[in-house]
C-alpha cells in the first residue's frame, strides 16, 4: 500500500513538473492557414492560427501575447475563437493574449479563427515579425510555417473573382501565342532609341591600350565610363583630354544637335571599324547616355567574367527622350534600405537613362534622415521594436520584429547628414536629380512621436518654450479618425505654430544639405495624401481658427489652409511644392475636381490614383493647368504582385502588374 502511495506520489509530481513552471515559448510552433476568401458571400476571409506546444510546460491563461504584423485588415467584432483575443493597437501591429480559462498542455494544440476585411490570398499577405512576450522577455517564433494555398477558395479574393489562377497549362497557353522575334528584330537598347541604323562588322575594344577621348567639360562621364570599362575588361582605359578619337578608340564630346526636334539630353553614337565610337551629345547628360548606350552594346559575358576584348557592332544610333521626367520612386520610411543599396539603384536609374529619384524618406513608420537640431527624429522615428508606450522608438511594422537595434531589423535605420550627401553628390554625377518628399499631414506618425519625444525630454528640464517649439500635436485634440493604414495619430495639427517652425527647419536644413553637394534644392515633395475624415475636428486650436477664418467653413477645409501655408513656406526658400493627386484637388457637395487655386504655383502633382472611374484624372489635372508625373498604380507600382500565384509576392490593391504592362 506504502508503495502504491509512493507511485501515485511520483507520478503526481511528474505531471505538476510538467506542466508546471515558466513556459517554453521556444517550443511553441505557430501555423496559419488561410480558410476561405469570401467568407459568407462577403468581402471577409476567415483564416486560423494553430498554437502548438512542444514544451514541457502548460501555456496558462495569464502574462503573455503573441505579436505580429500583418498588412491592415479590420478584424470582424467577436469573430475571435479558441479561448484568446485579438487587437489591433496600431497600423498593422497585432497582439494574441489569452481569456481567462485558456489552456494549452503539453503535447497539445489549439486553433484560433478569425474573420477579417477583404482577402488573403498570398503568403505574402500572411503574419509576419511575430514574437511572444513574457514579462520583460520577447520571444521571437522559430517554428512558424504558413499552409500551402492550394483551393480555389483560399486563390480567389471575392467570389466571382475573373482573373485566372496561375497553372503550368495556363503559362504554356499565353506562352504558345507569342513567336519569337529575329535577332536583329531585337532592339538591342532600352529603351529603344529615335533611330537605330545597323552597319557591317564590328569594332573590337581591346583592354590593352584602350583609350577614351574626351573633351574638358566631360571629365565626369569620361572617369564614369572608364570605370565601367575596368569592370568588364579587368583593365582601366588609358584617359586622354582633348584628345580626337580614332579607330579602336572611345571619343566623347558636346557638339550641337538635334534629335527628334529635342536638343537636350540628346545624343548621336557611330561605331565602326574606321573612326572607332563617337560619343556626340547636345550636352554632357546627353553624352552620359550615350555612354550607357555603348555598354548595353557589349556582350553580355563580359558583364559576368571580364573580357580582354569588347566587340561593339557596327550601329549609328540617335536618341533623345521623349519625357523630360524619368523616374523611379523609392520608399525608404516603411523599410529601410542601407546606402549602399540606394547607390546600386542609383547605377541601374543611370543604366536606363532615368533622371530623377523621388526619394521617400518619411513616413509613419519611419523618419530616414538625420536633422541637425532634432536628433529624435531618427533616434525615436528612426527605429522600431516591441513598446507600449514608443517613448524610445515606434512600435514594428511590416514584420521588422521585437528589438529595435537588431542587426537584420529592416525597420531602424537612416541616413546620415554625411550619407545623404554622398547619395546627392552620386546621384549629380549620374545626372540624376534626387526629389526629397516629406510627407505632410498625413502619413506622418513617426515626426509626430519624435516630437512628442522631444517635448517630454524639455518639460522635464524645465524648459517649455523649447518644448512646445516644434511640436506637431496637441494635448487637448480629441479627434477620431482612422487613416488607410490604420493609424489614429498620424496627422500632423495644422492650426499650430510650431507644426510650420518644424517645417522650416526639416526644409532649411535639406536646402543645406544640398548647398553642401554643391547642388541647389528646386522640388519638394510634400505628401499630401490620405488625410482621414474626422482629423482636426477635437482641436481646440482648429476650433479656433475656424471660429476666426470665414472662409473656413469645416474642418477638412484646413487642407486648403495647410497647403497654402506650405506652399508660402517653399516660395520664401524659392522651393517649388509637389505632392499627390490630393494636393491638386478640391472636394465639394458635388464631388471631386481639380483645384484651380494652386494652378498658377506650378505645384506638381503626382498621380498614382488609376483606378476606380479615374482612369483620366491625370490628364484632367493636366490639362487643368498642373505639371504632372504619372505614377499610375496599375502599370508602374513595382510593389504589386507580378500575378494572382500565391507564392508570387506583393500587393494586389491595385491590381496585378507584370513586365507585359
């Protein structure tokens, strides 16, 4: 009987042993699966989290949460199940904690099911950065796998969805009307030049005593390509100024001509056996793309392995651009992308005669670029990592993770003041202007929460006025609103004073910036778009202005106000304003239409909104007098999927977009 007892006793203390004690978050495998698109004949999925517990201990119904950050979807009330519930504190940052009564032993699993807007239909839609947290530890999940896609229901994001599903017959069925084109049917330039003559035989460059001839001005694009050709021959061609060209030679010079009626940026390049390559250009950007011209004319293998000879086909080749605007827009606020990264690109810009880089360096989820005198806007708005409170740094986006000064966190980072000068000085040498957009009011929780940062960090010394200096919110503001993205604090305060003194100082210290390269400042981006109903209108200080202004009947007309009290702060730094369709338009009882008050400004509009019955707005800002850069999301946002596969990548808002758009 003592012995029984003493059995039961020891196999009591295993079971307690086991699932007792501090759990195992290690040992605890996450799995997601995608149930169903359409949900209930509606525009919701529903989808489920598997929890299973590999430790030794049970998962109890107290002191932990499961984070993650998924692309904004509004979780349906009370669609919540398995004993936990989900919430959504900000953007696209999501928290798992349990109800009371929730258990999860050992050896045992637990499914959740939610119901959420819109669809999924990607694994790329699927959580992501997740990480537990228990006390004051974060936990990231090593065991974490998304459920194959395999069923209509799980492909298609509304019922009655037309575009197919990817299949290999598919593929081989589009595939099967295309014929291949004859090789010299193949422009072997892009993009495609005004003319293209092709003459008999070739011109053979050899690395040995290569030499490119160049005229004063054009010391620049002479030391550019010279470097280029190092890295396909393995040997740096000899540089000689003034000199004349001549067979096996390189000669680049400014002469005057016209191609296409354009005498800008255009250029004339000859190769043949006699007088080698002639570089002729209408001005020195024009002689750099004819450059970029002649490396695209060289074998392919060379760019793999160098060559110690580079055959050049025999061409006459002019060309001029059609646009004067040839960009490529870089969004480095949601993820940051290194220096290094930013210079490459700026390489492949110039490879492709593009001409202006709209670099995005704010956002809610990031401020990317340091500001002598504010250094909380990269040491706070600059990083991202677990908080409750963002004192310190804003909480993960877009699956950045728990720690903010983790090495692989994509979500911390800027550029120095001595960075972006380099990327300005490397981006001039390539004849590529940068575009800076700062984004305002909208779109700017980062710059907010830096500022709030900055306004505890001087109350606490006592200092007030220095406090309230720059500051972009108000204390007293009991707006209600929720922005695209999922934000209810994102949007900078208008009526205040020192919203316009943050402004100024962001711009002067960038026109400085650009001083420093020894490059003038001309175009500003400035956002604009997707300011949220309801902003504003809690603020006592809005409520003031509107009391004082007649012209200011409610308050989104603070838009107009805002814009223009920026555009009078541009002028006054001779700075032309641009930003997003919104900044051009004019909302009335009778709908949207262009705006004619910012018309005779020049202010740029850029136009992403293709979608939706507004397939001309473009045209119709244009042709109401606004210089315009068409960004058109179905045709050139490279951030979108390239199709409707789900191990295929991106976004489908906007639809799908591949290299046949």
């Amino acid at each position: 009987m003592l012995a029984l007892a003493a059995l039961l006793f020891f196999l009591w203390g295993c079971s307690s042993d086991r699932q007792g004690g501090a759990p195992d978050f290690s040992a605890i495998e996450v799995r997601y699966e995608v149930i169903a698109n359409g949900w209930q004949g509606k525009p919701q999925y529903k989808a489920a989290f598997t929890l299973v517990n590999h430790g030794p201990a049970m998962l109890p119904d107290t002191g932990w949460s499961l984070w993650f950050n998924q692309g904004y979807r509004q979780l349906v009330a009370d669609s919540t199940t398995g004993g936990v519930r989900i919430e959504r504190p900000s953007g696209d940052w999501y928290r798992l904690s349990p109800k009371e009564g929730f258990r999860l032993p050992p050896d045992s699993s637990v499914v959740v099911t939610m119901v959420g807007s819109w669809s999924i239909t990607k694994v790329s839609d699927a959580p992501c950065g997740l990480y537990f947290t228990f006390g004051e530890s974060r936990i990231p999940v090593r065991q974490y796998q998304v459920a194959p896609f395999t069923r209509s229901e799980q492909i298609h994001r509304i019922p009655g969805d037309r575009v197919p599903i990817p299949t290999a017959a598919l593929d081989f069925e589009q595939n099967s009307r295309l014929s291949l084109l004859a090789p010299d049917e193949v422009t072997p330039v892009l993009p495609t030049p005004v003319s293209l003559q092709r003459g008999e035989g070739e011109v053979s460059l050899e690395a040995d005593g290569l030499e490119v001839h160049y005229q004063p001005s054009l010391a620049r694009e002479a030391d550019l390509l010279a470097g280029r050709l190092e890295a396909l021959t393995g040997q740096r061609p000899r540089l000689v100024e003034g000199g004349n060209g001549g067979a096996g030679k390189i000669l680049l010079a400014i002469s005057p001509l016209q191609v296409a009626g354009k005498a800008r940026e255009a250029y004339r390049l000859s190769a043949n056996e006699v007088s080698g390559i002639e570089i002729l250009g209408s001005d020195a950007a024009g002689v750099f793309y004819g450059c970029q011209t002649l490396l695209q004319l060289l074998p392919l293998d060379a760019w793999a392995a160098p060559m110690e000879t580079l055959r050049v086909p025999a061409v006459l080749i002019e060309d001029a651009p059609r646009f004067g605007w040839r960009g490529m827009h870089l969004d480095a606020s949601r993820n940051f992308h290194q220096k290094e990264s930013v210079l490459r690109l700026l390489d492949l810009m110039a490879f492709y005669k593009l001409n202006r880089l709209h670099f995005h360096l704010t956002n809610d989820e990031g401020w990317r670029l340091e500001i002598p005198g504010l250094p909380e806007l990269t040491e706070v708005g600059g990083r991202r990592g677990h908080t409750l409170d963002e004192r310190d740094h804003l909480h993960p986006s877009y699956g950045s993770g728990p720690e903010a000064d983790a090495p692989d966190n994509h979500g911390t980072g800027h550029y120095t003041r001595a960075d972006f000068i380099e990327i300005l000085r490397y981006a001039a040498d390539r004849h590529i202007a940068v575009v800076p957009e700062i984004v305002v009011p909208g779109h700017a929780r980062a710059a907010i929460k830096a500022m709030e940062a900055r306004f505890r960090k001087y109350m606490e010394q006592g200092d007030e006025a220095a406090a309230r200096q720059y500051l972009l919110s108000e204390a007293g503001d009991t707006s209600q609103y929720l922005s695209v993205q999922g934000y209810d604090d994102n949007v900078v305060n208008v009526c205040l004073e020192s919203t316009y003194a943050f402004l100024d100082k962001v711009v002067a210290e960038l026109q400085q910036m650009y001083a420093d390269a020894g490059l003038e400042l001309h175009l500003v981006h400035t956002g604009g778009d997707e300011v949220p109903d309801g902003t504003w209108a809690g603020s006592p200080t809005c409520a003031d202005l509107l009391a004082a202004r007649d012209e200011l009947q409610r308050p989104y007309d603070l838009t107009y106000h805002f814009r223009r009290r920026l555009r009078d702060l541009l002028h006054a730094r001779g700075l032309q304003m641009a930003g997003w369709e919104e900044v051009g338009m004019l909302i009335t009882d009778q709908g949207v239409a262009p705006n004619p008050e910012f018309v005779p400004d020049s202010m740029v509009l850029f136009i992403w909104n293709s979608l939706w019955g507004q397939q001309d707005l473009g045209y119709r800002l244009a042709n109401a007098g606004y210089p315009v850069v068409l960004c058109n999301v179905t045709n050139l946002y490279f951030d979108l999927a390239y199709d409707k596969d789900p191990d295929e990548p991106g976004l489908y808002w906007g639809g799908y977009v591949n290299t046949q758009r």
